[in-house]
C-alpha cells in the first residue's frame, strides 16, 4: 500500500538560470526554422559561459541550399533571447557576449529513417522509453511540489521584468518540500529560494523581505504556517549569476521541465529538438493520454509509458499504471489508448498540431502543468480525449 502521510520535495529554476538560457537558445531557434519549414529536422545544443555562447547542432531543410541563409539569423536570435530574459551584467551582456554558431546539416544517415516526405510511415528518430504522468491534486492535475515551485519563479520574473522590484536579477532557484496527509498536499514544511540581486550590501533578510509576499501571493491559504522552514539566499551575496556564475547547457533540467522527481523520466531532454524526435514529441502525448485518463475520471493518478525504436513508426509498448486509484484496469487503459489515438510519429504531431513554431515558451516554468494557447501552444495541456478513453474502454 503506498504512504499516505510524507513529505515530499521538487525544485524549479527560473528562465535566468544557465541551463534555461541555453534551453531557451536552442528551442528559439528551432522556433525560427518551423517557421520557415513545418517539416524542419532540428537538433540544436547550446552552451553559454562567461561572456560566450555557443550554438552546434543539425538541421535539415528540403533545400539545403537555403540553410546558411536562415543559420545566418541564429546570432540575432540569440542576442534576442538573452535580451529578454534580462542580462545586461558586465560578463554576460546581450549586446556583447561572443556568439559561436557551429549549426550543420543534417546527417543523411539520421535523415533516411525519419523523413517524412520520402517515407509516409515515417519513423521514430530515436530509440528510447518516454513517460508521461497526471494527479488529481491539483487543478492543473500536477504534483504539488513542482506545480507551485515554478510558480513562484514565474512571479518573481514578473515582478523583475515589469519594474516593481529592481534590485532582482535573472538567475533563481526555488524549492518546496510540500507535506502530504492522507495523500493530499496540504501545506509546506521548508521554503528555499535562491535570487540574484543588484547589490552586494543586501542581505539574505533583505531578500526575504524582498520575495516573501509573492512567494504567499502564490502558495494557497494556509499552506505556510509559524513551523515553515525558510532558506532565502542561504549563502549570503548572489551578484554574480547566470552564465558568468556556472556554464550552462541545454538539456540538463530534465526533472525541472517534467513533474519534479514525482514520476519516472525517460532521459530524453526535450529543448532544441524537433517532433520528429519522439524525446520530445511522445513525452508530450504520454503526457496528454496521463492527463485525460485523469480528466476523464479513470483514476486519480496516472503514468503512461510509450517505448520507440529509430525508424520504427508505431511504439513497441504501451504501459499505463493507476498505483491503485483507477475505476478501470491498467491494461483496459492500454488498450483504450491504441484505439483512441495514432501513436507514430506523425500521427502524435498531427493530433497535437506540433509542427509549428511553439516552443520557445516551453524552455521555463515547465513543459507541462500550463494552459492550452490559441495558436497551438501546449496542446498536449488539452483534456480533449477524455470522452473517446471512456468510450474505448
């Protein structure tokens, strides 16, 4: 029988952070190539250090020769990008970091198994296993813990951004050890927020004063009481931050950009990289089916599992697990799931309307827990499918 009463803990870190600057880089980019070709094969990685950045990676275009005109705009995009998420310190600057662009095309190879317009089962672009996961304890069905961590991050970039509060700087983490009775979240043990600042002479005291209010803004009523443990820039000064603090690289906040450690992780990062590459694209419709299988009430939680082998276009597996919760059975859920949706590669970016440039805003605050957008943004967010899982069931 699983625990009922525990504390559990995830963490966030803000688009400031250096991984998520590198995230951000490398899903703009990506942005810019479906814009200009749906069908664009795009891996890209970037690393950001001390005033530099550096971008490499594959893209495949239907016309090659176009590709060194539209890798010829990667500087500018990221110039861009780190303009907007707000640095302007002497050691990473927008205006003046150094930009290395080492973009390639794509390997033939790779390209043989996948490619969509020479191959109409197109297959997957990798091997590997994705997961996907949902719980009812929040509105949003996500754990607490990660829901909540971001949350607060996403505030206080608000508040940085609009002016209200100056003395914030780009670059924080957060953390929330959430307490659980009778499997409910029901308030906070320990609070850790970690900011950059403005000025050296500011203390941690100052700091708290500083982001306490948003923090409550952001917590339900009464999840912080007299017994909350705060840790607020903890270890004093934090001037120095992003790249010019820690290098930064894409793809390394894989627990941050999915459910905080509270569900299994296939490996695959998703930033950078385009929906043929099913890291990204069946992480997001195991999401979808985790999330509807909730919505539709099946269960109160949910993981679904999907494997792929490179080339391959239909899963070799579907697992769904209920940890006890379902009104249906898991396998019941499986089999629903092979009836209600066309699971390669080109029938999940067909159902979730992926081929389209809506991924730079995935790069912080998590890929999933956000809202379904007009233009096709975290479609995989939509509980849509609900009535069809109840009916194939």
């Amino acid at each position: 029988m699983s625990r009922k009463n525990y504390v559990f803990t995830s963490e966030s870190v803000s688009e400031g952070h250096p991984d998520k600057v590198c995230d951000r880089i490398s899903d703009a980019i990506l942005d810019a190539f479906l814009t200009e070709e749906p069908e664009a094969r795009v891996a890209c990685e970037t690393f950001a250090t001390t005033n530099r950045v550096i971008i490499g990676g594959e893209v495949g275009l239907s016309d090659p020769s176009k590709l060194k005109d539209h890798i010829g705009r990667v500087e500018a995009i990221t110039r861009a990008c780190i303009k907007d998420i707000g640095y302007e310190q002497e050691k990473f600057h927008h205006a003046t970091c150094e930009i290395t662009n080492l973009l390639h095309q794509q390997s033939a190879h790779i390209a043989m198994g996948v490619d969509a317009r020479a191959n109409k089962d197109e297959g997957a672009g990798d091997q590997g296993i994705m997961f996907g996961f949902a719980t009812n304890e929040t509105t949003a069905l996500m754990p607490a813990p990660i829901q909540y961590a971001h949350a607060i991050l996403k505030r206080l970039a608000e508040v940085r951004k609009d002016g209200t509060e100056p003395t914030l700087r780009p670059d924080a983490k957060s953390q929330l050890a959430v307490r659980y009775e009778d499997g409910k979240p029901v308030g906070v043990t320990s609070i850790v927020l970690s900011t950059q600042h403005s000025d050296e002479s500011q203390t941690s005291d100052d700091i708290r004063a500083i982001v306490e209010p948003y923090i409550r803004q952001v917590l339900p009523d009464g999840w912080i009481d007299a017994e909350t443990v705060w840790h607020v820039n903890p270890t004093g000064t934090f001037v120095i931050g992003g790249p010019d603090g820690d290098a930064g690289l894409t793809g390394r906040k894989i627990i941050v950009d999915t459910y905080g450690g509270a569900a299994p992780h296939g490996g695959g990062a998703f930033s950078g990289k385009d929906p043929t590459k099913v890291d990204r694209s069946a992480a997001y419709v195991a999401r979808y089916l985790a999330k509807n299988v909730v919505a539709a009430g099946m269960a109160d939680k949910c993981t679904i599992q999907l494997s792929y082998a490179i080339g391959v276009a239909k899963p070799l597996s579907i697992y769904a697990d209920t940890f006890g919760t379902g009104d249906v059975g898991s396998e019941a859920i499986e089999r629903a799931i092979a009836q209600a949706i066309d699971l390669t590669p080109r029938g999940i970016r067909n159902h979730l309307g992926l081929n389209r440039p809506i991924y730079e805003r995935t790069a912080a605050y998590g890929h999933f827990g956000r809202e379904p957008e007009a233009d096709g943004g975290f479609s995989w967010e939509k509980t849509d499918l609900a009535e069809a899982l109840k009916r194939a069931v």
